[in-house]
C-alpha cells in the first residue's frame, strides 16, 4: 500500500492519527443517538438539545483555524497531544454533568480541545505521506471517520439504553488515554517553515460573527424573530463578519488568508464541506428525535437503524480515495452530494408511520453519495494548499465542516420547531382546549415533547388526539428542515461541476505562495 524504507512508521503515524480521529468522530454520532434521553433527564427543549450539540461545534469551528497556526508554528504533535488531553477531561466532565447548562459549558471546552487535536490528524499524515500517496492515507482517514459514523449510534444507543446517557461520554476517556500514549511514542514532531503569528483579531472577530448568528438561530425557536435580542444577534454577526472580512485582506498575517479562495478547488472543495456536513449533521440530529419520539424506538434499536447510511459511508470511502488518486475530485464531487440531496428530498415524503424498509434504500443512497464525497473533497483542499500549509489546509477544511454541521443544526432546527409550532397549533383547533392550556401545550411541543402536566386532564380521547396531532406536526417541520438541507446539497454539486477540474491534477499559483497541484 505504502512505499520507502520507513513503510512502518508511515503505518504507525496513520493508525495514531486515525485513533484520535475515531475518538472525536465517535463523540459526534453517540451523543445524536442521547438527546431524547438528555432531554427526558435534564428536561431540555429541542434549543437545549441544539446548545448541546452546537456548543462543542461552534468552539470546534470557531477555533479550528487556531489549532491548525498553533501546530504549524509550535509543533504538530504537541498541539495535537495538548488537545487529546484536553478532549479526554472535558469528556469526563461531561459525564458528570448534573444540568443542561453545565453539560453545554463542558461541551464547549471539550470542542476547545477538538479544535486543538482534528487539524493535526490530517496535517501530519500529510507532511508523513509524499504528494503520490497522500490520497491513499485521507482515504483511509475518511473511511476511519465514516466507521466511527457508523459505529456511534449503534454503540450510543446500547450504552444510554442499558448504562445512561453519561457513558457516552465516559467511554472517550479510556480511548483518549491510549490514543495519547501511543502519539508520544509513534509521531514526530514537525512545524512549518512559514508558520504564521496568531491573528487574534481576527479570531475574535471570526468567533463572534458565528456565535451571533448561532444564537440567532437558535435562541429564535424561543423568541420572535423581530425581538430585539434575536434582531440584535443577527446585525451583530453581520458588522462583526463584514469587519472580519476588511480586516482580514489587509492583516500581514491573516488567521484565514482569503487568496486561498481564488484558486477553484480550494474553494468549491470548502463549499462541499460545508454543505456535506449541514446535511449529516441535520440527518443524524432530525433522524434521531423522529425515530425515538415520533417511532417510539429505544436508543439502541434508533441506533441500529443508521447503519445502513454509516455503513455504506464507511465502504466508500476509501474506494473514493483511490479513484480521486488516479482520476481526480470531480466526478466524485459532482455525483455525490447529488446523490445525498436526493436521499434528503426523499426523506422529505416520510410520515408518522413510514415503514423502515422504505428508510432503508434512503439511507444507502445517501451513504454512498456523502462517502464518495468526502475523501475528493479533502484530497483536494489539502492538494491546493500544499504540505507547508498543511495545517491551513487541514483546518480550513474542518472548519467548512464544522461550520456546516453549527449553521445546519441552528437553522434546520429553527425551520422545525417553527413550522412544528405553527402546524401544531392548527391542528389542536378542532379540539376546543381552552385558550391557556392550548398555549402551553403548543409550547410544551416546540420544545420537541409534551409536557405530561400540560394534557393531563384530558379525557384519552382528546390525549390521544393531543399526541397524534404532536406526530404529524413534528413530521411537518422535519420535511421543511430537511428539504432545505437537501437545497445546499444540490448547490454544492452545481459548484463542483463548475469549479473542480476534471482529469488530471493541474498546477495553479496561490498569490504570495508557491505552486501546487490541485484536482
């Protein structure tokens, strides 16, 4: 597979790299497979549940960029042990979280440590493995991702079923310590001749115009749209986004150097990105709500039930890796996120009582479309950039991931609950409930169950037409959310068919770096 004199040392850099991978991967899927069990035991709303996830996201994306200067300048495996330890104490706190707000706060500072610890994975495999096999190495990089995809909702669901929502953050702390002793001893340090100073400015400005938005979006389910909170946020992240911008094309050494986008396939390979990672993130989190609360499903049978798509990701993967070695990006990014935008809009038609035999085939085609897609899209980011700027690259294209996954959470689940709320209330009209148990009913529902209290005078005729309007109302806001996911996966196809060259690799001129090969 591997070739030189140092073939073993190759092996052992990749398979450390991508245990680290496995652990913050794994930590993704389990805790979508939890939410309907976090939102039971720390009585969360489909907001907290959101803060839950996109806390570590938006820390996760927010200081990707960070991590990739830090390890070119200070040293990869430093910068990528630092984080492992970080990631691995923050899990531990996780786990005993007792409220909603502590398990957000530690999610957060566990992203810190992922921020730290994702951009080395790729970068030292691609200063450890020449341009000719660099392909081969992301490819089963990808498909070490994809395995963790496939294996956290199963082994997520068993462990909140049979152990509690907890150990699916515990069960990072055994992994995280091994990963750690095996990277002192396996990788070699190495840094960038050209590494950057740290833009803090520019940091702080990029944070804040994501967090604002986040916020936004999210804090929206709770608010209207037009308070001044949430009207606030949004005008906040556009003047702090305009002013990242500005400041960023005139500072000597930028956190995100904008030349970068110049060259197509760097920046239609962070376009798929983006739009790849809005759609898994929308389809693991939705998915996962619809087949435990609207199918009654436990965590392990829901769990079960991704296999399908996190199989089949896990397969084609690395096949991609090799194709895109030899043919180059462009068709695999073309026909990709095609394939999954389709599975989206066909997710769309599903009902309270769809079969999952008719998810089945769904799932499949959106597996292989986002597997196909992935390795091309990475191969060509970190082929643009080139290995001085392995870190920029590595990180750039996690940040577009998780940026994706933060805006696609935030905004999907804002359409959902909307339309939810809205349909909902429509529904119960029929009903004749008083004006103030209607209310809280509809309220108690936006925040993604209903409050027991809240119908527990009901006669059961009305409590079960109460929960079957719930079903049909939640199913309602799943297609919107969904069928806008699918809209940026059909864009990102449109972009790969015009930006990423077809072939060959070419050579193309970064302003104010040096030549590098891109597909």
């Amino acid at each position: 597979m591997f070739e030189g004199d140092n073939k073993r040392e190759k092996i052992l850099v990749l398979l450390t790299c991508c245990f680290a991978l496995f652990m913050a991967m794994l930590d993704n899927t389990v805790v979508n497979v939890a939410l309907p069990r976090l939102a039971h035991d720390l009585h969360a709303g489909i907001s907290g549940l959101q803060w839950v996830v996109d806390g570590y996201v938006l820390a996760f994306a927010s200081l990707m960029l960070t991590g990739g200067i830090l390890g070119d300048r200070y040293g990869r495996k430093r910068t990528f042990l630092t984080g492992l330890g970080v990631f691995t104490f923050f899990s531990l706190m996780c786990g005993l979280s007792g409220t909603t707000s502590h398990l957000i706060a530690f999610r957060g500072l566990q992203g810190i440590g992922g921020a730290l610890l994702m951009p080395g994975t790729l970068s030292i495999l691609t200063v450890t493995f020449p341009a000719h096999e660099r392909a081969k190495a992301i490819g089963i990089w990808a498909g070490v991702s994809g395995l963790a995809l496939s294996l956290g909702p199963t082994l997520g669901g068993y462990l909140v079923q049979h152990v509690g929502w907890a150990s699916v953050f515990f069960i990072n702390v055994p992994i995280g310590i091994l990963g750690f002793i095996v990277g002192l001893r396996t990788i070699r340090e190495s840094r960038s001749e050209q590494a950057r100073h740290l833009d803090i400015p520019g940091l702080a400005l990029g944070t804040g115009a994501l967090f604002s938005l986040t916020y936004a979006l999210i804090e929206a389910n709770q608010d209207s749209w037009t308070s001044p909170t949430i009207v606030t946020a949004l005008v906040a992240a556009v003047v702090l986004f305009v002013a990242f911008l500005q400041y960023e094309k005139r500072a000597r050494e930028p956190m995100m150097p904008l030349q970068f986008f110049r060259i197509p396939a760097f920046s239609a390979g962070n376009t798929v990105a983006f739009s790849i990672s809005l759609g898994m993130f929308g389809t693991f989190f939705f998915m996962s709500l619809y087949l435990q609360i609207i199918r009654g499903y436990g965590p392990f049978a829901a769990g079960l039930r991704f296999l399908p798509l996190t199989g089949v990701i896990v397969i084609a993967a690395p096949l991609a890796g090799r194709y895109a070695s030899k043919f180059g990006s462009r068709l695999p990014m073309i026909v990709g996120p095609l394939l999954a935008g389709t599975g989206l809009l066909l997710l769309s038609r599903v009902g309270v009582a769809t079969p999952f035999s008719r998810i089945f085939p769904v799932f499949m085609m959106m597996g292989f479309g986002m597997g196909i897609t992935m390795t091309p899209m990475t191969a060509a980011v970190m082929n643009a950039v080139g290995a001085q700027r392995a870190g920029m690259g590595s990180a750039m294209t996690n940040t577009s991931r998780e940026v994706g996954g933060v805006f696609g959470i935030a905004l999907l689940g804002t359409l959902l609950t909307t339309k939810l709320k809205s349909t909902f209330s429509a529904l119960l009209a029929p009903l004749s409930l008083p004006a103030a148990q209607k209310a809280a009913i509809v309220a108690s529902g936006g925040h993604g169950q209903i409050d027991p209290a809240a119908i527990a005078n009901l006669a059961p005729q009305k409590m079960n037409a109460v929960n079957h309007a719930f079903g049909l109302a939640f199913v309602d806001g799943f297609h919107i959310a969904l069928m806008v996911a699918a809209l940026f996966l059909i864009v990102a196809s449109i972009v790969s068919w015009r930006f990423i060259s077809a072939g060959a690799p070419q050579r193309e001129v970064v302003p104010g770096a040096e030549p590098v090969a891109v597909h």
